[in-house]
C-alpha cells in the first residue's frame, strides 16, 4: 500500500511523444478514457484494426470529450477504402457521390466512416470564377487528412485501443485553451470554402470558446463570398445554428460581426422594431429550451418565426391600401417567401406547415360560433397556438387572447359553450330561402 502511494505522489508527470509529425498525447494527460466511446465506435475501430487498418475517433467527437461534452454522434477515419470497410461489416453501406462514405449500422446507432482525403495541389484543384473549391480532395493519409480539415480543434484523431490522441496542428492545446483556430493561412481556407466563416461563428458560440484573432480577422471583408455559395448549403448550414441547441447566442454572434443579412429573414430590418427583436429572441430561446429537454423542434416552425415580421408588415400595408385580410395575407405570404428563397433555398415542403401557422393567427381572433371548433380540428392547431403563445409573450397581441385558447382547448362541451363570444352584428348566417324546383310542362301526348 505504501509503494503504491509512493509511486503516485512521485511519478513522473505524463509527457507527450513524436510519432512522424504528430504530437501524440497519452490518456493520463488527456483523460478520454475508451469508455466514453459509443458501442458502434468501439466495434468500427476494433474491426478496422484487427483487419490491419489504421482507425481513429476523430473531429467534433474528441473536441467534445476534452470539453467534457457529450458528443452527438462519433466519426471514424481510416486508411481503409469504402469497399474495403464494407467488406468487414455486415450491416455497412456505401453513400455519397463526390466523395464516398460507409455507414455502419449497430441497432439505432450509425456510424460514418471516411476514407483519409487529401486536399488537392492548388494547380489541379478545380475552382470557380470567386476561387471557390468544387473538388477539393481524394485519398490520402492520416497528416493529410488532418491537414484537410478546417478548425485545429477538429482535427484530432482518437485512438480507443491505446487511448492516444494524434495531434498534428497545435489542436490539443487550442481546446484546452478554448480557442477556435482554423489550420492554415485563413485568407486561402475561407476563399476555397466561405461557409467556414459560418461554421467559425456558430461553433465558438455552441462551444463557448474564443475565436482567435487571425481567424475571425477576415470575416468582415471577406463575407461577400458567401453570395457565392450554393443556397443548399446555406440552409443546411443555417439549420446546423437553429438546431444547435445554442440559437440564441449563434444569431447574437452572427449579428455582431455582420454576417446576418440577407442570410435570416432581413434581420436588420427586424431588429430596428423593438417587438419583432423580442419576438424573434423568444423564439430562439424557446427553441434552444426544447432542444435541452430531448423535445421535438420543426425548422418550418422556426422559420415561421424569423420570418413572422416581414410577412407582418406586407400584410399590413396590403390592409392599408384597402386590400381584403384574407386576400392580402396570401399576397404577403409569397411575397416574403419568394424574397427569402433568393438567399436560402428553404424547401417548398416547408411553405404549406408555414402558411398553416400564418394563417391560423387571423383565426385565433375568431372566438363566436363554430370557428373555434373548427380550427381546434385543424392538424397543426398545436404549431399555432405555440406560435400565438410567442406573440402573447413578445407583446404582440394581448395574453388574454392566448389564456382563453389555453383553457378553450382543454375545457368541457358546457364549459365551451359558455366561452363563446356573441356574433357579431351581420356575422350570422342567414338561412338561404330554399329554391323552388321549376315547373314542367305538360307535354301532350299525340
């Protein structure tokens, strides 16, 4: 027992290594222990290296660890090409097109697993006119592969069988330090891919660590290029913030370096209306709320929200200009939707759940007769009350209104039916008197 804790107090302390151009850190310095690895992670890499291949945890799975976060999801890379891990799994699969992945299934679990790439030399790269990368890599090796990356913290590379991590760019102390530093020279890696400067902004505001210096320095100047980049990719990238969990703190840091018009709804716009800033905040933190629980968010619901305002104020001016409600509301709905589809390429299966959402508003004001009733049946009358409750809280609209449909939609037959609001003058329907059937005339017979 005493040797024992001799041995401990006198130790030497944990030092790294050199392997080739890696720093490789042990586990007593680091303290990612292969435990913390998901079953389906475990079982890729254990496959991979008893075939002979080199395997590794790597990007955001080994930066989460050394945040002590727990990870969404674990990578692997490897030396092993897409049919050559397909051939050690059973249950493996092949995707992509430009550049091919396996997903290795385990029950509910999927695990990705990517070849080592390599970027390629500047005078074979394909590029566009702006010197944006369309076919930025092939196979590679493992410094290859790190090189390839974009943020240091990204590119560590985890082994469960030693339970070392292979450093090739300064990432472990850049994670230790909570910094977020992009490899390489950030001029070339933001031209070659502008939606890294998106990326830059939300993972220091998910992560909660510092943008360094250098990296953020060109942001401003060089945000132009992202007109340049397909609107698929904006979207995804901007689904990535909303669905963070960290919405709020994204879309705060987005707007502190300017780079949030014309990618949200026109924020500058918005946020100029004390209300439509403090609608939009709401939401995003009712968002990031649910994300924390494990509950359910819909993009559609979201962009409803950030779009709300604008389709609020076309709506109004339609009004003003003697246009019908419902009539005007439609003339506004594509409006806005039109104007923002030519910054993000929001799918057309959103636009009827955000149309739903829209047009229910109008309704909630509808409190006599049967029109409660009916738009309690509506499929997506939980959506629109949440979106009500928003307005409610925002200042918007009064919160008696949202009150009332708490408990209308909760109450008994007879408690309804004492809810209900008188109709107002002209509102009833007058019974149609019923038609009179024509008069045949007798035909004689011959």
């Amino acid at each position: 027992m005493i040797k024992k804790i001799l041995k401990r107090v006198f130790r030497k302390p944990a030092k790294t290594k050199l392997v080739g151009n890696a720093q490789v850190i042990p586990f007593r310095l680091h303290g990612v222990a292969h435990d913390q690895i998901s079953y389906g992670a475990l079982k890729v890499t254990d496959g991979l290296q008893a075939a002979g291949y080199q395997a590794y945890v790597v990007g955001g799975a080994v930066r989460d660890l050394l945040l002590e976060r727990i990870p969404k999801d674990f990578d692997i890379a490897t030396n092993a090409t897409p049919e050559e891990v397909r051939r050690i799994f059973r249950r493996a699969r092949i995707i992509g097109r430009r550049f091919q992945l396996v997903h290795v299934m385990f029950g509910e679990e999927v695990v990705e697993v990517s070849t080592f790439r390599r970027m390629i030399e500047a005078e074979d790269a394909q590029t566009d006119e702006h010197g944006r990368l369309l076919r930025d890599n092939e196979f590679g090796d493992q410094e290859q592969d790190a090189a390839r990356r974009d943020f240091t913290a990204n590119a560590l590379f985890y082994d469960p069988s030693t339970q070392e991590i292979y450093d090739f760019h300064g990432g472990y102390a850049d994670t230790r330090n909570h910094l977020l530093r992009i490899i390489g020279d950030p001029l070339v890696r933001y031209r070659e891919d502008p939606v890294r400067m998106l990326r830059a902004v939300r993972l220091s505001a998910k992560l909660g660590i510092k943008l360094d210096a250098a990296t953020a320095a060109p942001i401003a100047k060089m945000k132009s290029l992202l007109d340049n980049v397909p609107k698929a990719r904006l979207l995804d990238e901007v689904l990535k913030m909303l669905l963070s969990g960290h919405s709020l703190v994204c879309i705060q840091q987005l707007r502190k370096m300017n780079l949030h018009h014309g990618l949200l709804p026109l924020l500058d716009v918005i946020w100029e209306q004390p209300m439509g800033e403090k609608f939009i905040m709401l939401a995003l933190r009712n968002t990031d709320e649910r994300l924390s629980q494990d509950k359910t968010v819909s993009p559609a619901f979201l962009f409803a929200a950030l779009l709300w305002h604008e389709v609020l104020a076309a709506w109004n001016l339609r009004v003003r200009q003697g246009a019908r409600p419902v009539g005007a509301m439609h003339e506004a709905m594509d409006e806005v939707l039109a104007k923002q589809r030519a910054q993000l390429a929001i799918p057309h299966r959103q636009d009827a759940v955000m149309k739903e959402i829209w047009l229910m508003q109008q309704r909630f004001e509808q409190r006599a007769g049967q029109r409660p009733f009916r738009l309690l049946e509506q499929p997506r009358f939980r959506a629109g009350f949440d979106f009500l409750l928003l307005r409610c809280a925002s200042g918007e609209v009064d919160d008696q209104l949202g009150l009332w449909w708490d408990e209308f939609q909760n109450a008994s037959a007879g408690r309804q039916a004492e809810m209900l609001q008188p109709e107002a003058a002209g509102e009833k329907k007058r019974r149609r008197k019923p038609r009179k059937k024509p008069e045949v005339s007798a035909v004689d017979e011959p």
